[in-house]
C-alpha cells in the first residue's frame, strides 16, 4: 500500500471494483486508454486498486486467473515507469454461475485481492435468481461473496426484501460511486441511498471502465455521503472496509451507524 488513509486531511480510498485491465473486457482496449483510467483513478485519491476484469458469463472462455495476475503485474510495471502512483492487485467481477465454488478451488476463477475471503459477485440485471444455495457453498469454503451494485438491479432496487435473506446469509453489498450521484438514474440512485441508509451498505467502489461514460467518482461519492448520512459512515463504506477487503481482514458492519432499523422498507414510491 502506498499511503496511510485517513492520515492526512485529504482522505484516500481503496477501490474494490474497477475494470482497469486493457483489452480483457469492456474496459479499456489498449495500454495506454488503461494507463489514462489508471491515472484519473490516481487523481480521485485511489491509491490501491483491486483490478476487478468480467469472469465467467460472456467471459466464461478467457480471463483465467493466472492470465489477470500476469496482466496485473505488467500493468503495474506501466504504471511506475509512467510515474502514475497506484497499486493494483487481482481479483475478478464473477458472473453468478453454479460452477463458481470449483472454479475457485481449481484457480481458474479470483476472489478480491488474491485473498481466498472475499468473491465480488455480479448478478444478471435481466432476472432474480436467488443465490442462498451459492451463499452456502461459499461459506463452506469460508468465502463471503459480496454482492456488486445491487442497486442497478432493477428488481431487487424495487423489491429490496430480497436482499434481507442474503445478508443475514452474510453476503456484502457494495454500491457503485456513481449511483449515488444518479450516473445510473433515478430508481438506481434511491436504492443505493436508500441501502445505504439503513447500514446495508458495506463498500462502494468506482466500477470504472473508461473516462467517458463509465469515470471513477470515488470523491465525489464520499463527500456526498459525509454531506447526507455523515464521515463515519462515508470513512466505513468508501475507505476502512475496501481496506480491509485489500489486507484480507474481517469486514465492520454499517448496521450500527444506520439511524433506521434492520427491516425491510420499501424504496419510496416516487422513485
Ligand atoms: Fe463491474
């Protein structure tokens, strides 16, 4: 790690989820477009960034795990002969899919950080599957999946008791930066703040794929939360718990600094 967080009076984050390898994905195609996002996850004070490609889904034929820890290593060789200040390791966006448990045990498929604890887990946006079967099996192989952007799921964002079971399963949700700014529309942007509001909301991480549609906003998100839910939930969410998912170390629940309680509530109607 290359900064001390929260040590200063500018905050700095770790990002758990980021489509920062060139041509792996629908990330950046080339080196250089990797190196620009690379630099502009730098400039949003990302020091540690774990390099999150698409696995299985679409990406079932590629993007093994011996092939993204080589990629990561050069990239990481790029970044510190073109001076950019960011450290990135493994990991992988892991397409829900029955085959997962094997997978990870055969070193085909990445849990965060290279870490064996923590598996970031993408749901198909087009229907509900329930995962209570794959929680269990994780579990058995003591790895905690955390769920990406459920927010941008428009089920669950409608139906968010849903979630209840998982997470008392022990799943993770994590949040998208830019939803929380309304980058992803209005039902997407109510559900995160409405799982962040009842301290459902382990992470946010930037899901980064490019400088256009798709920037980090690591800092903008926090400065939002600390504005509406305040610093020490946006320190939890966006800096302490993505640190610990890095170092390998237990996650803190956000359940007590929520101000509402661990049940179910409807995203308003309005949304
Ligand atoms: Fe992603």
């Amino acid at each position: 790690m290359k900064t001390e967080h929260m040590k200063s009076e500018q905050e700095y984050y770790v990002d758990i989820h980021c489509h920062c390898l060139p041509a792996v994905d629908d990330g950046p195609i080339t080196m250089s477009e990797s190196l620009s996002l690379c630099r502009a996850l730098a400039d949003d004070c990302i020091t540690d960034v774990i390099a999150t490609p698409h696995q299985l889904g679409r990406f079932s034929d590629c993007n093994e795990a011996a092939q993204i820890r080589d990629q990561v290593a050069a990239l990481n060789e790029e970044l510190e002969s073109n001076g950019i200040s960011l450290n990135v390791v493994p990991g992988g966006d892991v397409r829900l899919d029955e085959r997962m448990c094997r997978l990870i045990e055969a070193d085909k498929v990445l849990t965060l950080a290279d870490g064996g604890k923590y598996v970031l887990l993408e749901l198909p946006h087009e229907v509900f599957i329930d995962i209570e079967t794959l929680l269990v099996e994780l579990s058995s192989l003591d790895i905690r999946a955390i769920i990406s952007h459920p927010e941008r799921h428009p089920i669950i964002a409608r139906r968010p008791r849903v979630l209840l079971k998982w997470l008392e399963q022990s799943a993770y949700l994590q949040v998208t930066s830019a939803s929380l700014l309304g980058d992803f529309g209005t039902l997407a942007q109510k559900a995160a703040w409405h799982f962040l509001n009842l301290g459902w909301v382990s992470f946010v991480a930037t899901d980064a794929h490019d400088l256009d549609g798709r920037s980090p906003c690591m800092k903008a998100a926090f400065g939002s939360i600390c504005a509406r839910l305040g610093g020490a939930m946006a320190r939890l969410v966006c800096i302490e718990n993505p640190l610990r998912v890095l170092e390998g170390r237990d996650v803190l629940s956000a359940r007590s600094m929520s101000t509402r309680k661990w049940i179910y509530e409807r995203v308003p109607s309005n949304s």
